[in-house]
C-alpha cells in the first residue's frame, strides 16, 4: 500500500512538472497581440471611457482587458455549483440530510463586527488589494524599486512595488542582475521576512483576500465545505513541496513560473493590460473553486508564501501558547485553516505559560485565537508585545448561533 501511495505521488508531481514546463503552450485565453498592452490610460480607447477628476479610469481596453477574468470567475461559478448540486443529488438518493453550515453572529442587536483584530485584517486587506493593483496610479511609482515579496504581479506595469516572486521563480535572470537589483531584491525580502514574515500571506496578499472572499460568500451561502482531515493536509504538504520545487527550478530549465501562477490572472487583467493567458488561467479556477470549500486552499501549497514563513524562528510576529491555559480541546487545530496540528499538540517548553508555536505555514490570520475559548491560552505578539489574545468572554459573545441564542431567550 505504501509503495502505491508513493508511486502515485511520484506520477502526480512528474504530471505538474510536466504541466509547468509546457504551461505557455496550453493557451487559456490569447489576444491578437502578444505580452502586454494596453493599459487604463491608453490614448487608443477613448470611445468608451469612465474619468474621474479629468483622468480616465475605465475604459474600453479596460473592459477587454478584464474579459478573461470573468470567464475564470464565470467557469468557477458553474464548478461550484454543479458540485453543490450533485452533493445535494447524491445525498437525496442515499437518504442522508443535507449540511448546512450555520453563519456565527456578531455583535449585540445590529449584528454587526465589533472593532478588533479581523476587522484589521480585513480593512488591511482590502487596502492592500487595492495599493498592489491600482497603486502605482494613485500614488506613483517611487516605490517601484522595492521587492514586495508578496504577488505584486510584474506583468501589472502600474503597481506601487515590484515583485519579489518573479526574481526568485527565474533564478538565472537574478544571477545576471545588476548589484543594486540583486541587493533591493535581497535586502526588502529579508527586511519583510524578519519584520512580518507570513503576516502578510494573511494580510496583504491580494491572493490571500479573493480565497478569504470566496470562503465568506459560502458561509453567506450555508453551504457546506469538503471534509477537513490529516489525510487532505498530508496532500497540500506534499503538493507545496512540489510547487517549490518548480517554482525555484523551472527558470533554470528555460521554463516560467508565471504561465503556470495564477496571480497573473488578476492583478493585470484588473489594472487594465491585457495580457494573453495559459495554463495559470486553468490555475485560477482550481484557486477559486478550491478556495471556496476549503479556505485559504492555494495558500497551503503557495511556495512563495512557504520561502517567506522560513525565518519564523527570527521573525518579530509569533504566535505563543500558554500551555497551562489549553484544555486540549482541538479547537485551534479546526479553525486554522493551514492545517498546523501543532498549535494544539505542543505541551512542553521552556516557559509554559508562553510557548512559541510559530511555523512557517502559520499566515498569522488569528483564526485559533479567535475560536479558542480559553482565556489567554493562545495569543499574538510583535516585538514581544501582545497584539492579539484568546478571550473566553469575546468567545461567548461572538460564537453564539442564532439558534442558541433562540433557545437561551426561551429558558
């Protein structure tokens, strides 16, 4: 049994190397012209355009530019749902009841977030999202020099920094830089790898928020996730290792990264330039299809986000757990939606009442903390401050169903 498991994975990661190799010739969507175009403020598309302040901002190139992403998110929709579908057909036909996820209510009356650490993260989020697309048009470019080790698409000409990922996926273009381009390129992903480290997989990739997006409208939805066990963490695992593998490698082979990334999907096509698409379009739909019943999918196997979670053991983010606290009860494990088993299983250090628990896939979403309802049994520190701790009232509070709630007021 075992020699099968191993042979099957060996065929599998043969299979993505192969896909990864040949990615720019399983063309996804291609536009009579090739590379990059046009971009929101081309003189060429001034028979349909949206201004704002005398600028223009959409435009009709904008709108061809967009059109293979509405075909990712259209085909993605269909695969969800025919997924949805055919669940609630075989569960009629084998007599099993349907799941349902129950939405978790916020606040007192008007149910709404309470400020804290998601509503942080969210407003960080989407902030980000919006300065890594659309920031060098806001702001300029004088930040363009920097590395951002964090998916800021290179084939986006308008965004507020460089990418970091593009340098590391082509390792032979690295090799014949200048010095000042090898040492920004160095010197900001060490800078934000011991500052932040996988804090900003949770809070600045633009990635990281469309999964965290598609997670909240199945949740909207109630509908029901797939069935999270060791067994699926396992496969992520080793899929990252694969990733990484072609992810660093493939530039050495004549290969590119990008005809197999699916960011490239959606930080161009969103800033208006209208870039031909291979195999990273079929990527993106598995991203989106993948990370609304599991989320945070593509984050497990992101081998970028892996290369950045490496210097955890120096980074000023942690996350620690006080062992005297935890009652076990697995909660923390449940809710992290990277897998990471050791939150809960980890009992002994040199201080128990703070623990380092920190890995180099934690994303630092602050999901375990929020789930676990013991006080101060898990928490978040930066520069050994806390920024971030399990409560057992906020707990109470904030994971309360409205049917519980219901049957309290009743009694």
């Amino acid at each position: 049994m075992k020699k099968n498991k191993i042979l099957i994975a060996v065929l599998i990661a043969l299979m993505l190397a192969v896909l990864a190799y040949f990615a720019a010739d399983i063309p996804f969507y291609t536009y009579p012209e090739t590379g990059v175009t046009a971009s929101l403020q081309s003189e060429t598309d001034t028979e349909l355009t949206f201004s704002v302040a005398g600028n223009a901002v959409f435009s009709l190139g904008w709108f061809e530019a967009m059109m293979p992403f509405t075909i990712i998110v259209g085909l993605s929709l269909v695969c969800i749902l025919l997924d949805v579908l055919l669940r609630k057909r075989l569960y009629r036909k084998n007599n099993v009841p349907c799941a349902r996820t129950e939405r978790m209510k916020f606040g007192r009356k008007q149910n709404l977030p309470r400020f804290g650490f998601e509503m942080i993260r969210w407003s960080i989020m989407i902030l980000s999202f919006v300065l890594l697309i659309w920031g060098g048009k806001i702001l300029g470019t004088a930040l363009s020099s920097l590395q951002l080790p964090i998916l800021a698409c290179p084939y986006n000409e308008e965004q507020l920094t460089g990418a970091g990922c593009f340098l590391f996926s082509n390792l032979d273009m690295l090799a014949e830089s200048s010095v000042d381009e090898i040492l920004w390129f160095a010197g900001s992903f060490i800078v934000c790898a011991v500052l932040f480290g996988r804090l900003l997989c949770g809070f600045v990739c633009p990635l990281g928020f469309v999964q965290d997006v598609m997670h909240e409208l199945r949740q909207k939805l109630h509908t029901e996730g797939i069935p999270l066990n060791e067994k699926l963490y396992a496969g992520l695992r080793f899929a990252k290792w694969i990733m990484l593998l072609i992810f660093l490698g493939i530039g050495l082979i004549g290969g590119s990264f990008c005809d197999f990334c699916p960011a490239i999907t959606l930080s161009p096509a969103l800033a208006g330039f209208k870039t031909s698409l291979y195999f990273s379009g079929f990527m993106m739909v598995v991203v989106l299809v993948s990370g609304f019943f599991k989320r945070r999918c593509f984050c497990n196997i992101c081998p970028m986000g892996y290369l950045l979670g490496l210097p955890h053991k120096v980074s000023l983010v942690r996350l620690k757990k006080n062992a005297v606290a935890c009652t076990e009860c697995g909660a923390c494990y449940e809710a992290c939606p990277m897998g990471i088993k050791s939150i809960y299983t980890v009992r002994e250090g040199k201080n128990e009442l703070s623990i380092d628990v920190t890995t180099a896939d934690c994303i630092f979403c602050g999901e375990c903390i929020r789930r676990c309802p013991e006080d101060g049994a898990l928490f978040m520190t930066f520069a050994g401050k806390k920024i971030y701790t399990a409560s057992r009232m906020k707990f109470m509070r904030d994971y309360t169903t409205p049917r519980r709630k219901k049957a309290a007021e009743n009694e």
